[in-house]
C-alpha cells in the first residue's frame, strides 16, 4: 500500500500553488533572485518519517528561522534565568527589525525580532568562549536540530553584509545599553552567517519535530536540547512567531511556528509532527503567502489546532468487575486504558471515592495504559495508599510496567502482577 | 476513601498563603472594602466535578472575567468576521484600560481590554436588539458558562459607575470612531453591570470547565457555544488574557486564562479542566498575587502547561499478530489503542505502507481505542480503501463502533466486527 | 490720500484666492455648509486702525482660536503655577484631538490641543466660581479681547454637540485624571459654546492686535490681561500653535499664530500688528490653506518674520560733542536716539567706559528718544552714579521726561533739564 | 569709569554659584574628570565687544552646540530645500539620542537631536566633497563664527569613540534609510570629532553674536552665512534647541538657545547680544543647571525675553508742521523718528490717509530716522507717489540719506535735501 499522505501534501500544494500575491523579500540581491514559484512541505512525525512534497529538498537559507533555535542554544548554555535578563518573552507588536527595547529594563522585548535574535546568538555558548567557538557552537547546535551538518551560504552571506546597515544599527544599540558585550559588527557578521545556513524544507520538518519530541532529533536520537527549553521555545513562538501578526496566527492557525524572509516557515504540534513549508513570495508582515496558506489548510484538515479540544474521551477508567476466588474471596478490578495524566487519575480517584469498592481486594488494570504522567502517577500511588489504609488489598495489573517504582505513601508496596491471580489472602 | 485532590489544594492554599505583597484595588469604594486574606481555589473535571478549597463559595464581582465570556456570545451572535470587523485579536502590550485603537484599522486591538470589552458587550445579542435585550442576553448567556443565575451587586456596582471616568472616555472614544453605534454613557452602565455579577470561585472552575469541555456546561449539559467560539476565545485568551503580561504568563503557567481586578482568575486547560482561583491583593499587572502564585503551582505540580509535549506514547499501533484460521486462511491484525489523531493515524499508515500484510486477510482492531478524531477517521477509510484496492479483504473489530459510518471511498464498506470472528472467505 | 494697505491687502488676497486646495471641514454639518470660496484678511495696528480685505466683515465661529484666550484667563484668574500645574508646554507633535497626556506628569501637554483646552476652560474664572459664572467669565474675557460683546452661534453649538464624542471622551480622561474636577459633559458642552462664539475677521485683527499691545485692547483701552500672561501665550503659541506644523510654520512663517477648524487664522507680531486671515478649506494640519498662504506672504512682504534681526541700527549713541560755557568751563554731551533697550544701553555704557569723558561737566541728551525700557533706565541710571562718583557733574537733558523717575544709587540725583543750560558750576 | 556690566555679570555668577545640583556628564571618562565648579558666563554685542565673568577663557569641547553650525553650513552649502528633504524642523519630544524617525517622512525630525546633527555634518560642504573636505569644511565653517580656528580636543575624542555605540546605531539606521549615503563609522567619527572641538565661553558668546548679527562675526566681519540661513537656524533653535525641554524654555526664557553635554549653553538675541554660558553639572534633560539658571536670570533682568513687547513705542511719527514760505507759499513737514518697520510707516501713512495735508507742498522730515526697513521704505515710497499724484510737491529731508534710492513709482522722484529749504515754486 503506498501511504495516502504524500498525495494529500501534493493536493494541498495544488490548491495553494494558484496564489501569486506577495513579492520575493529583495533587500538583498541574493534573496530577489530566487525562484519565485517554488513551493514545497514536509511533514515529519516524532519518530523521523518525513512525508514531503514539492520543492522539499531545494536548499535556502534559514534567516529567521535560526532564531528559537539559537534562543534555544542561548536558553541550553546559559539557563533560563541568564537568558531572561538579557530578553524579554512579550509580544512586540512591532515591526521584526523595530529598534527599540522594552521600557524600563532595556531588553530587547522578544527573541524572535532582530533585537532579541542578536542578543541570543551572543549567549549561545559557555561565558567567555571565542567569537570562533561561540560560531561553532551556534552552526553545530542548529545542525543537531537537522541531524546533519549544515552549510553556509557564503554569497547569500556576503550580499546581506552589504546591507546590514539596520542590523548593524541595533548591534550597537544593544551594545550601548549593554545587552551585548561583543563588538558590534562582529556579532552581527556572525549573525548573518547563522542566517545564511542552508536547510531544506525536509530539513525544517526535522528541526520541527525534534521540538515536538521533546528535544530529541528523531532520527540521531539525540537530545538536543531539554524538555524544559523546548516549552521555553514552544511558548514564544506561540506569541511571538509570526511577527506582527501573532494574534491572528494563533486563532486561525493555532500552531507555535516561525518564519523566515527567504520563505520558509517552520511550525511544531508538540508530541505530534513537526512541519515545513516553503516558498518565497511574502506578505506585508514578511510571511511566505502560499506558506501560510498552506498551514491554515493543514491546521484545518489535520485538526492541529492547539486550542481544538480533543473530542471528549471515553472514560479511561472503564469501570470495575468483580472476580470471585477461592474462599469466597471476591476482588474489584478497576480497569483504566489509554494515556492517564491528571484528568485521567482524577477520574480513578473521583470514581473511588464516590463508590467505595465494598471488597476486601481491590486491583487497577493498567494492561491497557500506554503512558502515565509524573502528575497522574502521584494521584494513583496515593489512591493506593489511601486504599491499604481503608483496609484493602491492592493489587496493580501492570504486565508492561507502566507505573514506573510503585511505591506509595508510608512505604506501601502494592502487589504487582502481570495477569489477575489470587495471592495470599490478606489479612482482615 | 477520600479523594486526595481537596487536601491538595488545601496544600496549595497553605503554600501561598504566606504571600501578602500587592494590593486590594481601590479605586471603588466597594471593591477596597473587600477582605484582603480571602484565598480559594476550585477545578473543575469536564464532567462538572468541582474540588474546591479555602473561600470558594463567597462571591465576588467578576469583573474583567466577563471579557472571555461576552466576546463568545458576541461571536455566537454576529459571527467571526463581524467581530473581527469591530475587534481585533493581537496583545496590545499595554494597559488594560488604555485609549487607542490598533493603527490603521482603527480597531480595539482585543476583546480582553476595556475598550475591546465595551465594544465586545455592544454585540452580544442579534443586531437591533433593544437595550434591555442585549443586556439580558448577557447575563443569562454569562449565567449558562456558570450554569445558574448569576446576581448582581448592586452596590458595586453603583459605586463603579461613580468612579466610571476612564471608561466613559473609551465609549465615547469607540463612538467617534464609529465601533460602537449606541449611546456611550448606556453602554458603560451596562457593562459595569455586567463586570457587577457575583460569582464563587466554584462558579469561575464551571465556567472555565465548560470552554475546557468544547462549550458544554458539563452540569446542566447546555451547549452554550459552539466549538469554534470556543477555539477563537481560548485562542485570544492565551495570547491575551493576562493584561500586559501575557507572554510572561504563556511561558510560566502557559494555561489560557483571564484575570479580574477583584481578584479571581480564570483557567482553561482544554479537554481537562477548568480553573478558578480568588484572592483580592493584586501585583502591578492587576493580576491576583496570590491566584498567579496558585496557578503557576498548579501547572508545575500538575503538568498542566500546554507546551508540555506528553511523554512519547507507546505507539497506537501496538503491532501485528498473525491469526491461522481454517483451510490454511491466515488474517494479519493491526492492533490500536488510545486516542487517534492525526499523528497516531500515520503510525498506522506507516507500518502498512512500509511492511506490506503479505496476507490475503487484514483486520484492525479497534478495541482499545477509545477515541478517533475526523482526520484519524480520514486517514483510516483511507487506509481501508488502498488495502482494498491492493487486493486485501478488510475486518474492522470494533466493538464500541468508535469508528463512526465506516465507508470508504469508492464505496468499499469493510466488514466489521465485535471480536475477531472468520468470515466468509474472500475472493482471491 | 488713500492709504496704500488696503489694496496691498486686495492684492494678497487676488495672488491667494486661486488656491482651491484642501475641504472645508465636514465632521460637523453647520460647519461643512460654510461657503468655501470666502476669503477675508484684516491687520491691526496696536492704536486700532484695521485694514482689512475682502469678506472680513462675515461672521464664522471662532472654534480653536478661543483657545489662547482661555488660557489667557485661566492664567490671569488662577496665575501661573496652578495653570502649570494642570497643563504643559511643550509641543506634542500629535494632533490637535489626541487622547493622551504627558508621560509622568498626566497633565495635557499644551493649552492649544483640545485636551488642554477643555482643562483651560474650567480654570477660567475664580476658584468655586459656579458653572455658570465660569461660563460667563469664558464669554466676557474673550469678548473683551474683541473690544465687543460676541454672539454665540446656537446652531453650530447644537450641531457639534451632536458629534461632540471625541471631546467627550477626552473630558471624561481628564476627569479620570482628575485634572479637572467638573462633570465632564458639562464641561464639553460650555467649551463647545466657547468654540461657537461668532467672530469676524475684523475681530481676529483686533484681538491679536491686543496681544501684540501687551493686553491692553486697542480701542476700548481695557488692560485685559497683564503683560505677563501675554508673554506667556505667545510663547505657547509659537511652538504649539500651529497643530503639528508648529515647526514649520516657525520657520516659514515666523509669527506666532493661532488657527481654526472653520478656516480663521490670527497672528500676533508684538508690539506690531495683528492679524486676521480667514477662507474654510482647510490642509491635512486642520489649518486654512489660502489662510497660511496669506500669512506667508504677509510674512515675507513685510518682514514679520520674528527671527528677522532688524538691520543693524544705527548706533543709538549718537556721539559726543564739546560744549563751551563761562568760565572756560566744558561739558561732554552724549546724545542718544531711538529706543533704548539692553544692547543700546550697552552702547553708552561701552562708549563712556572706553573712552573716559575727560570733562567736568557731562550731558546725556535724551531728546531724540522716545523709548527706554526698565534694565535700559538702570543701566542709564547706573552710568549716572559711577560718572558722578569718578567726580562729574551729570546733566539729562529730558524734555519729554523719558527717563522716568531719574534717580541713581547712592541717592544721587542727576539735573534734569530741557535744553542744554549752564547750571551753576560744580565743585572741582 | 569702569562699566557696571561685568560686576553685574559676576554677581549673577554669585547668585547661580550655590546651586550645586545635577551631575556632569559621566558616559565619557574625560568628561567626567571635568571640574565640575566651573562656572563662567559671556555676554557679546553685536559689535564684538564681550563682557564676561568666571572661568570664561577655560576651553571645553563643544558638543551639541556645534548642532546649529554644521546645520547652518549645510542650508549655506546644499540650501534649504536639499537640507529640508533631509532633516525635519518639528520638536521632536523626545531624548536627544534617540533612535526613531519622522513617520511618513523617514528623516530625523530636526537637526538639534543626534540623529539629525549626523546627518546635517553629511550635508556640509559641496556634494561630491571628499571625506577630508568636508571635515575641513565643518572645522573651518565653525571656526568662522568663532573668528578663530578651533582646535580639537583628542582626548576627549578618542575616550567618547571608544563609546559611541548609540551614534554608531543612529548613523547605521540612517544609512539603512538612505537617509546618509557615507559610510557610518566615518560619520560618526567625524561627528564626534566635530562635537571635541575646543570653545571658551568666551568663544559661545561671539557666536552667538554672529548669529545675532545676522550672519556677519563681529570682529572679523566676515559674512559667514546668509541672514536667510540665520533665521532658520534661529527658528529651529527655538522650538528644538533645549531637548525636550523646549516648551519651558521658550516660556521661560525666550531665547533661541543651544546646549552642550559638557555644560556649555548658547544664546542668541536677534539684533542684539550673544550669550555663552558654562558650568558642567547637568539637569535630566542634559542642560546645565546653573547655566539654565543663570540664562533665566539674564533674562528677567535685561528683559530679553523675545515674546516681550517693547513698551508702546512714542509715535515714530512726531506730528506735522507747518512752514510759510516766501510768496504765501506754506509747506506741511511730517516729522518721523526711530526705525521705520511697517507698523511704523503704517502710521505715517494712516496718519496722511486720515487728515489729509491741506498744504500744496509736503515735507517728510526724516533726520531723526536712523533705520528703514524694505517694506517701510516701500510704504514711504508708495505714500510720495500717491502725494504726489494727489497734486503735492513732495520733499525728503534726509541728510543721512536713510532713505535708499527714493525712486517711486511712475518714475516719481521726490526732491531730497539736507535741511528744510524753499526750493522752486511747484507748479499748481
């Protein structure tokens, strides 16, 4: 069977290919001189498959959609607190290449507009590494992201040097209220050189979906970046992506995603796929139009928007049975099934309490768990030490081990099984 | 046994107690009249189950939390490009009670600032309501979120509308510039009327609980708004919600949310839970002290931050088993468990696409999926039609009939089934 | 002899009225009725002679210009730091109906926009005074600038009331602030009365003629307010006047000005002439197009600008000559010309110092002055004391007792004379 | 006898000394080792005489106050319309290093905040002008009003580049807006080397006197710039020159004035005295605070304020005579006195106009006149050729020849004489 879904990304490049509004980003004679009717996607799940189509492995540059990674090296190195003092995470409400600080403590106001993007490649990197290593650092940690080494534009690179008459300016602007420590202009050639990397749209999907899972690139395995900088990064994308137009972004599209002036957009649906577009015509905020055309149909068909409640889910707790045994023992099995995090436990916990199982033994079957989360965990280990103390005899069902060291509260251990069988009976 | 969340959030309560720094609001009389210690909290499950802990039953004025709900029922009302017409969706980066409107479009910039707020109330209702009408359909369509008439004080709310300056300022203001086409000094009274409704902190968990639950009222079962207000309104929330520190808010909590100068705040975790908290001394923002101290408490303890990618699941595809049946038939079976959306779906397709059955028969087994969204539902019949088409005779085992009017394309139907069971044998 | 000014004036406007650029302002119906072809200039001398052109005896309301005399009030009513302390100075580089106040301060910027002009009216009169005499207060001040009892135009009052929410919404800001403490749609309604009041171009003459006359109304001869406050206004309305243009009609125009929504326009050269220029079509500023263009060519014809040294006069130290008396005695006689201010005074001071009398007997022969201003007269005064203490004897010759009150420090009293006389000899 | 003027001087200085507040500028080290009791004032006439006090021969550099110069070399060498599309005239508001400008427009909004002054020292000198050149042209051009070549000091230049991010950042954002076309670090560099140039107070005040006196330094008279590039610089000072300040300092103080960050303050009074101040302690605005108060005092005292009307000047016409002449001939002698501007020769005329002569021969007795300025002149002219067509002979006395070519129109040319005498009988 061939997959159904390159076939729908071909379609959606369809509809969306008739779109020629907007204008290829001519700042610099590099950029205005690709081709304009290039189009492509590519959809990677966590796990590294990628589904593409179009133009998907023509090279560009990645521009702006270097920044929440290098903000992401920056938040890695340096910690949260660090980063937090040098920028901001509000919305500017500005134009991406505005030359102003926020008032009062004289951060650039987010790390996705210029202002914030060079002070964030400065803290990629140890205090006090090189200009050299700090570059290193910044193309080895975007790379890891691809799970490739990337390379440099060096034309694209030199032509945005001739022109870098505003990017120069906030450099010295953030060096005279002391934001950044570097020279100036050396920081900023450093900068067009990290925006000048060559990626790919399937590379982009990649990068994305090492955000969606996690930090770790699903194809080298490695963890690039933890956990806790990736919600760090999700977050500002989310209000302060897609530059001006943030607000509009998130209720239509619904997706934490960046963009870039050479075309290209990256978006990430946390725990699920990670996706790049590209193709060059921009609007008036300098994103891609059949880019964000395209995200709005997959945002639509897929159902990927982050505010889309999934539909209620059946209860994972499916209820309880009552297993008679030997000597007249009976026990309740309560049954539980699918992901359980906190909304799920409560469901185990409110049904307990609400009905006090009334037998001796009383078992949960997690055969049909997948996953549980630290916060639901808790809840269930607590419920077994509430158990034990009302006088039951707990017993876990637990063949895969879902419930990772099932040691309660007081030190309670609950008897663990892999299918029902009737233990020693418990003293009454 | 007692269920263990109630003495957990008693603990929370204690744990924040301690924080007395900010301000009761006083520029009403009433409202600094307000006891400065009230402290509560109370989640609600989306079946309408309420924990609660401290002063959750003592009311207090709404307030700004009204914003979130008047917008809903003025989209409900008029339709998304009607407000949008009249309100816009981006931060404002500024003072709630600020006087200006978004540049060029001479807009509100959103629905969570007075002015947008004003102008939000003038368009609850059908177009040539009377005053009276209007102003009734706001309070029962607030009163539906809560799921009980909702009162007002009178006395705080007379006592606002002496102090009401500021606000009639923005009336006038939206007036000039034609947003609003009713009488000024009308449309603050009635909108300090509506910010005078008493609520419980019970009251703001139920609210929040039915946007959590896809605009349902998870206790009386009233869909108060359709699905898509409920998008639109969480979306701006996120981005939003929080007065001027909003990006700050989406990073640390990350949970959409609203927050009234009394002192409550209002928290959606969507397809979870629903959120109220209370405590009147308000930080700079005018956001609660304490309530922002609860809620950041809750995300960390409970993993509630929507930029918390759920640990990768164990795939949906549990894999395949190969059943030997009579004369020498054999069936492959995929088994699936858990909810389906998008990205669980192309795990399936993927295994398909990629490790051809090699058997004549194939079956999915849905027992243990409890959920199918529309493009998972898509992706399967898919699935079915390609399988078909390849020459396979399809069974879906789906005993609870998760997956909903199972036909294909081309107008193939699989047989299904509740536990796997021969058939008839297929063509070959 | 006919006087050559009136044609002059007929001139200026022929040259003029080809202009038909710009729209008669519309927000208001009375307004928008107005003939757009009307075109009227006066010029007022500071003893009341007007010279006037065109349709300067028809009546329009005065809008905007009423408000340097309001201020003038207020200034004169509650003095200089309780009007400073509720209103700025400086420009605000915003337009005229701006909906914002001073960083820090919170009071209006400046009396010339309208929210500074609505503050300006309510500190017309004495403190406590009722709304009603405030009022009247409003009407009689600026009436006494006109030299006659002005007329208020009720239809144009009802009008603009009717579309007054701008200038509401401003009140109700400024109440929120408290920098005014009236009911805030009264105090609209008294400032739009104030802006109705019917003024000829005649009438602009005439009331900037009594600016440029240090207060005092050129006909009726009433001080109207002090010298001070004079200076005061125009001081404002030469960085503020003007709209946003404030900068560029300073440099082009160079005299402080006052203009109007219904296309009037009144400037003040002090000490000179005022002027009235009225024609309602009106540039994108708000201010009249053929009423700049009156004034710019007014300007430049007459050298009105107020950075235009005059040419360097020559000196007012005419020289000394010897006189021959009985006795062999000799005396030195300086004589002096003109108007003496600081640098002409200078001039003797410098000429005496410089050059020591070398005679007994010393004159200053002030017969060819008409004009000393009060540091001049110290200066004089001064010079006078050190002569007669280096042991000369000092003589004015004063026939028009210019030098007023000529007494020197020390208590030393100079012989004051009409012609030159030998008096009796001093004592060597 | 010794001139009251410097003890007067020193005594403000005494009176100003105690004020110890503010601080010296500390962003550049050779600043900050500034002494910061120093304190000098110089007043200069318009002839070049200086009086001055305090430390007036200390040299300082220049700073800001070389703003107006370099802008008035560009209007000399681009003129005005080059200059305008380049730099703005409108107070700006805001700091004097800021980082924004004229929306719309994209030129900095005046020439006295950096971003203007950057751009204004590109505009010196012809275009095409070599780096060198144009530097040479900003040395020598200041150093022209001064009336001696300035020095710089490279101490301070060097401390102040190693410093000069904020310039660096607007001379980037210039360039980055076509606004300059040179390469920005050699602007700035040349900027602050402009800005160390080396003045005394002493220095400040001939300057000024320059300005005063229309261009032309008093010692060396040269012609520095036109009277027409002095009168924009003068209006541009007023309303930009003090920072943001301006508004106050124009009520205030009412004098064209420039500041320096090394303490230093200019002052210019049109036609009559220039005024350099310095002491190194700054106010918020970067103004130095005894030098403010030390401007406001010579302010109040010599009454220089530009919005003081000089007191009503006597009539410059003195009345009319009658003379009887040989042969009943009688004559009727006006006699005028003073500078004749227009409102004077407005009184000539309305005076002729009002009572007419009655006498067949008239007489304009101008020998008390010492100034007439063109439109006067043009006035007295127009009023011999009306005489004259009324049937009147008509003479000039004029021993001083005050009266330039009095040729009126139709080719009339009255008789001119030195005292009155019976000339031919006219013809009647």
């Amino acid at each position: 069977m061939r997959s159904p879904i390159p076939e729908y990304l071909d379609e959606v490049l369809r509809t969306c290919a008739g779109d020629r509004a907007g204008a290829v980003a001519d700042y610099v004679p590099e950029l205005a001189a690709a081709d304009a009717e290039q189009l492509a996607v590519a959809v990677s799940a966590v796990d590294g498959t990628v589904y593409e189509a179009g133009d998907s492995r023509t090279s560009f540059t990645i521009q702006s959609i270097s920044k929440p990674f290098t903000y992401a090296l920056a938040l890695a190195d340096r910690g949260y607190e660090a980063v937090l003092a040098k920028i901001g995470v509000e919305p500017s409400g500005e134009a991406f290449n505005e030359l102003s600080l926020e008032e009062g403590s004289a951060r650039p106001r987010n790390p996705m507009i210029n202002v914030g993007a060079l002070a964030a490649h400065t803290l990629a990197g140890p205090p006090g590494a090189s200009r050299a290593e700090r570059f290193e650092r910044v193309v080895s940690g975007i790379s890891a992201f691809a799970g490739r080494r990337l390379e440099i534009d060096e034309a694209v690179c030199r032509s945005e040097m001739e022109t870098a008459h505003r990017n120069l300016a906030i450099a010295h602007m953030l060096r005279s209220y002391e934001v950044i420590e570097e020279d100036a202009p050396h920081v900023v050639e450093d900068y067009v050189r990290q925006c000048s990397l060559l990626v790919t749209t399937r590379d982009l999907a990649l990068m994305a979906a090492t955000l969606a899972n996690g930090g770790v690139q699903p194809v080298t395995g490695e963890q690039v970046v933890s956990r806790d900088v990736v919600r760090q990064v999700l977050s500002v994308m989310t209000t302060c992506g897609m530059y001006d137009a943030a607000g509009d972004w998130v209720t239509t599209v619904g997706i934490p995603a960046k963009s870039g002036v050479s075309g290209g957009i990256l978006g990430v649906l946390s725990g699920q796929v990670g996706i790049g577009v590209f193709s060059p015509r921009l609007d008036r905020h300098g994103n891609s139009v059949r880019g964000v055309r395209v995200c709005e149909r997959l945002s639509a068909d897929m159902g990927l928007h982050m505010m889309d409640a999934p539909a209620p889910a059946r209860s994972v707790l499916r209820g309880g049975r009552v297993l008679h045994g030997p000597a007249s023992r009976t026990a309740l099995v309560y049954e539980l099934q699918g992901t359980i995090q906190f909304a799920g436990a409560e469901r185990l916990v409110h049904g307990i309490a609400h009905t006090p199982p009334g037998h001796n033994e009383v078992a949960l079957d997690l055969t049909r768990v997948y996953s549980i989360n630290p916060v639901a965990r808790r809840m269930i280990l607590e419920t077994v030490r509430r158990l034990t103390h009302d006088g039951h005899a707990v017993t876990l069902i637990d063949p895969d081990r879902v419930l990772s060291d099932p040691v309660a509260g007081d030190g309670i251990r609950p008897r663990v099984v892999d299918t029902w069988e009737w233990g020693e009976a418990p003293a009454t």
